[in-house]
C-alpha cells in the first residue's frame, strides 16, 4: 500500500459520513434558534436515519422530475425549468432542524415502513424547497400507545370485504365495552372493499373503543390527502 492509498482510507475512516454532517448541522441550527438540547444516542441514530429517508424522497422527485423533463410537451418543458430536487437546493434551517429534533424525541423512525415520510416542496419566497414531514399509521400508532393517558396494550386495523362477516358490538348498558365479530369466509375471494375498521384495546379492556369506516369514508380521506388521491393512493389504495 503506498503513501497516497495510506492517505485515502486514513480520509475515509476518519471522514465523517453525509448522515453524520446532515445531523450536526441540524443540531446546530436548533441550537442557534432554540437554544441546547439534549439528544440520546438512539434520537441521534434516528436523525441520521431522517438523512437516509429525506435523500430518498429527494432522489424519487428527482427522478420523477426528469422523467417528465424528457417529454417533448408543455409538461416537459414545465419540468426543464423546474427546480432540481437535490440537497444544495433544500431549506436546511431553524424551522427543519426544529422539525427533526421534535420527531427524534417522539421516536418516529424513517428507516422503518410507514413510520413517517417526507415530501419537499417548492418555498416560493426563497426559490428553495422545504422537507414536510407526514406521521403515517404506524407512527401516529406509536404516538398514541407513547401518549395515550390511559394504557394501550395492541390496536388492530382490518379492511372488510363484502364477502367477510363483520358483527359489530358497541359499548351500552348491557355490555361494559366495545367488541366485534370477524370472520374472512373464503380468503381467497373476499369480493369487494366495503369498509375498514381498527380495534383499540387498553390495559383495562371496559375502554376498548371500535372504530368503523366505510368505503365512502375512506375515499373522503383519498381525496383531501396532499396528492389528491393520486401516487400512493393509487398504488397502495
């Protein structure tokens, strides 16, 4: 090994990676406009991870960008002039660092499937893009057992088919808490999407709490969500 391959992997195995630099910077910025904050090495491990997902939402638009930009139409020539979506063009400030280190505290992990997402979005008073971050079921899950001020043991989520057996029982005066009745018939032919419900079960079973949603109910929820119902919803309905 000679005297320049000697330096090169001293640089390398000194060299701080990009998630590292990504979390330092994001301490300092919360630090200037907050003031210190204690981090555990676990919240730490968890905005380096923020790094690894944020890059691949930048990586996806990007992509998805560039596609559109190869169209010889007006939607091509919309993405030629269109902001590349890379890091030197993202907002990395107070108001992001702030956003991060909140996520770090309540646990919400990026690396883990639908935990939380980030979408960037052109800031028009800057000409930069802003990361947003969305909590998905499983973080908003997390959250509330974390939160909740009576103790959560599981919640469960179903979709009910036309061909299940769904029975519903609601808590009243001859039953001391909310319960249910499902049967998948024939796992192989569930027929049509009907509805869908999640089932909330507390350390003291009288507060267990059903929550139903028919089919009419979801799509309200498709269609007032940040894509209108289009990209994630169209893939994963």
């Amino acid at each position: 090994m000679n005297e320049n391959t000697n330096a090169v992997a001293t640089t390398m195995a000194t060299a701080p990676s990009a998630s590292q630099r990504f979390t330092d910077v994001i301490m300092r910025e919360f630090t200037k406009s907050t003031g210190t904050v204690n981090v555990t090495d676990h919240q730490r491990n968890l905005i380096q991870g923020y790094f690894i997902g944020c890059d691949n939402a930048l990586r996806a638009a990007e992509e998805k960008r560039l596609k559109k930009a190869a169209k010889d139409d007006k939607w091509g020539e919309m993405a030629r002039q269109q902001l590349p979506y890379t890091w030197k063009n993202v907002n990395i400030d107070a108001k992001l660092a702030q956003s991060i280190v909140a996520y770090a505290k309540l646990g919400l992990d990026m690396t883990l499937p639908n935990n939380l997402s980030a979408q960037p979005f052109l800031n028009g008073k800057n000409e930069k893009y802003d990361l947003l971050f969305w909590e998905e079921y499983r973080g908003r899950e997390l959250k509330t057992k974390k939160y909740s001020f009576y103790p959560i043991k599981n919640i469960r989520y179903e979709l009910v088919f036309s061909n299940d057996e769904f029975k519903v029982g609601k808590k009243d005066a001859f039953h001391t808490q909310d319960s249910y009745e499902f049967n998948i018939k024939n796992p192989f032919d569930r027929g049509n999407l009907v509805g869908g419900f999640a089932y909330i079960e507390f350390d003291d079973p009288q507060r267990n709490i059903l929550v139903i949603m028919s089919k009419a109910d979801i799509d309200k929820h498709k269609d007032a969500s940040p894509s209108g119902g289009k990209g994630f919803w169209e893939k994963w309905y």
